[in-house]
DNA sequence: CCAGATGATGTGTGATCACAATTGCCGGTC
DNA sequence: GACCGGCAATTGTGATCACACATCATCTGG
C-alpha cells in the first residue's frame, strides 16, 4: 500500500497536538480501508510518510495498538496490520450487534430533525455511490451515515466502542467490498432508520439497527470464508 | 496517594518491554484503586516511582489513556484520572451488563472441573476477606474470581473489553467500598455462578452474572449520588 | 497588609541519538 | 542451480535534551 498516499490523510489542525493529528490520520485510513490485513507496517516508514519525525508516531502507534487496530508480532515485536481470523470476526460483530443498536435507541430518543435532514442527505450520497460502482464512496457515505447517528447520542463510552470496532473492522472491510463489488451490497435498512429517527421511535431503530448490522457482517463473514 | 509504593506493582519479567511492565503496573494500581479519582499525575513523578525514564511511561499512559483509564486535561492539557460522572457510570453498568453476561455464557459451555475448583477457592478467600472487613483482599478476590471465568472463556475481544471496563471502573470502587465498608458488600451469585459452571449451564451463569454485576453497580450509583 | 508582577519549577511534547535484535540481500560454496 | 554464511539496512525500544506553556511561590509596590 502506497504510504506516501498517507499526508492527505493530514489535516491541518495547528491547537492538537502531533501525534493526535497522526492518530486521526492513520485511524481514518484504517477505517477507509487503506491498509491491507497482514500488511507490515514500520515507525518510521509511518512516519517519513506523515512527514513528522517517529516520535508522535509511535504514541500514535501504541494508542491503535491499544485499541487492536494494529498489532505487534509476538515473535518479531514488529508492527502490522492485524489479519482477521474468523473467530475474531464473529467476536467483532456480536459486539457491534449489541453496541450500535444501543447506540441508535439512544439516539432515537433524542433525535432532531437537523439529524433526519442530515441522514438523508448522507443516504442519497450513498445511494449514487452505489448506483455507480463507487466502493470507496460507499464506504465513506456509510460510515457518515452510522456515525452521525452515534454521535447524535452523547453517549461517549458507547460512541468510543463503535468507533473501536470499526477501526478494526475496516482493513478487510476493504478486502471483502472490493471482492463482492457494489452489486451484492445490502441496500440496508437505512430507510426504516431514517424514518424511526423520524418518530423518534427507539424500538424499531434498535431492530432496524441490529438488522443492518447483522446483514453486513454476514456478507463479511461468507466472504471471509471463502 | 503514595507514588513510592507504585514499585512494589512492578513484576520481574525480562523478556517483556519497560512499557508492558509499566502498563501492567498501573493498570493493577488502577484496577485496585490505588489512584483516586481527579488525583492528577505526572510523567516524571510515575517515571521515579517506578524507577524507570519517562519515555516507557509515556507510551504506557498513551495506551491507558486510549483505554479512559487515564485522561489528559482539555485545559491543561495535563494528565490526571478521571473523575467520575453519574451518567458514565450508568454507561460502564450498561456495557458491563452485556459483556460480562456474554462471558460468562461462553465460559459456562467451556467450563473445566479444574475452572470450578478455582473459583471455589476465590470465593472462599472473598468470603473471609469479606468477615474480616479486609476491603482491599475483598477487590483483589473479587476481581480474580471474575477474571478466572472471562479467561476461560478465550474470546479475546470480549476480555479485553471487560478488563478496560474493570480498568475505568476500580478508581473509585475503592472509595465506594471503603465508605460502605465490607457489611454492606454484596454477597454476590457466586454460589450460583460456581453451580451454573459446574452444570455447564450457559443461561444460567449468564443470569447470575449479570444479576451479579447489576447490584454491584447499584451499590455504586447510590453511592456515587450521595 | 494585600494585590499584582515576576521568577522558578514542573508539565507534556517532539527530536535526536544509541543499542540490540531481526530481516534481507548478496556473494560464495557445494 | 540451490543452499548457506555473513554483512548491511531496518526494526522497536529506551534515554536524553530542548522547548513552550502552565502553575506556583516569592517579592515588590502601593
């Protein structure tokens, strides 16, 4: 994976501190999908990339770490980019099955109709997205689409978990999308959402959630399979 | 509360890094309740405790601060341990209820005669904790005993969200506990949990667990709200 | 006697250097 | 041509230094 694609990833932001802006940067191209299961990565590749010195690099690093977006190599103590077993697959999406529709009851409550407007902009981008082939921009459009909602909840230990887990989700995320094209992609339940948001109707966001959600992971988990 | 001591936390392992070490240490102390909440700390202050240079604290306390066992200051930018609001505690109650449930189901359907045993003697060592008013050999059962059952149930994933949880959640169990004082502690599902693992008996463990936790956690909102 | 300025101290952050271990490459041998 | 030994480059780790900023104490001026 080309790392010098990596600086675009830097956005300017001169109040935070280097190694958040490297974090932000690097947890971005993991959720986008930029780095490949497997794939080795090193401090201070990252870091000629990013254009800083490894320092903030490496508390950047240990924070992904911590959060099992990267993982150090028992043997060599060398960086990559964990491989998905299935096991861990299917730990990934219990935990997201019961986090993210959580999240979405939660946010149902509380919802506005800024949130709705917002939703459905972010579910028409999507739709074109999908109507042209657009892998990429599938992704993008439907983690927007996800996290505006968790946002919307102010639950921060429930949004950080979501947050976790895409993050770790992401690097073959990548993999199965681009194996699968945007013909099989799920047309998700994002309407039923949209309109559970709507009447502010926690239930059925919950359900309509957790349907999403399971209906991805399995497409994940058949393609993992294979 | 006495930096000094912190090196008594540090265990001899050579082959493991200084920042492992470190992490292992503070996360210990904090699981114990060694630091209060809003105690702040520093880098150096750590560091001289633990005998150690800054820079294996540094990345130790990046990984802890990526877990909300640690946080920095908006303001200051400094770092202390966070203080805790009612409504995140509503949230770990909440993210513990499910998790640790889940891990006690899976466990249940794996459990060896030899796990029984074990949590026999924790829970007997508890139990005369607990007579003797010792609160602090009372967290230390308490918490092996859980931990005993959410190893055997070898879902990574699963473990290690509920040792954050643990992590975020043991700062101020120790005030708590040491306001109420081991008479009022709970006499927890233990014996249910022992005879539901005994059984191999999923739903079972998986509602003692969580009945379990559910008190545990009352006992702390009450106190908190006080 | 007290308020506000000023210095000293402590803080997190980043850069750079040193080091041991591992990897990868290149040339030589069988 | 395949294999293996040895050297160079790369890796993560830890220590140390420099810097900007916040905090706290002290001192000065009213």
């Amino acid at each position: 994976m080309a790392v010098e694609a990596l600086s675009s990833y830097l956005l300017k932001a001169d109040d935070a501190s280097f190694h958040d802006q490297v974090y932000d940067a690097l947890a971005e191209a993991l959720t986008e999908g930029v780095f490949a299961p497997g794939q080795s990565v090193s401090l201070r590749t990252l870091a000629s990339g990013l254009n800083v010195s490894p320092m903030p690099v490496r508390e950047a690093v240990r924070r992904l770490i911590a959060e099992k977006a990267l993982e150090l190599q028992p043997s060599n103590k060398r960086l990559r980019v964990p491989s998905l077993s299935e096991d861990r697959l299917h730990q990934l999406a219990k935990a997201r099955s019961w986090v993210e529709p959580e999240l979405a009851a939660i946010a149902a409550i509380k919802a506005t109709p800024e949130l709705v407007d917002t939703l459905k902009e972010e579910d028409d981008t999507l739709m074109v997205a999908l109507s042209k082939g657009d892998v990429e921009g599938y992704m993008k459009a439907n983690h927007a689409f996800h996290f505006h909602i968790y946002k919307a909840a102010h639950a921060d230990l429930f949004y950080d978990m979501a947050r976790t887990l895409w993050l770790q989700t992401g690097p073959f995320m990548r993999v199965v999308f681009n194996k699968l094209g945007t013909v099989q992609l799920p047309r998700d339940h994002h309407q039923e959402l949209i309109g559970a948001f709507a009447a502010r109707d926690a239930d059925t966001a919950r359900k309509a959630m957790a349907e999403d959600i399971a209906e991805g992971m399995d497409l994940m988990v058949e393609a993992v399979r294979a």
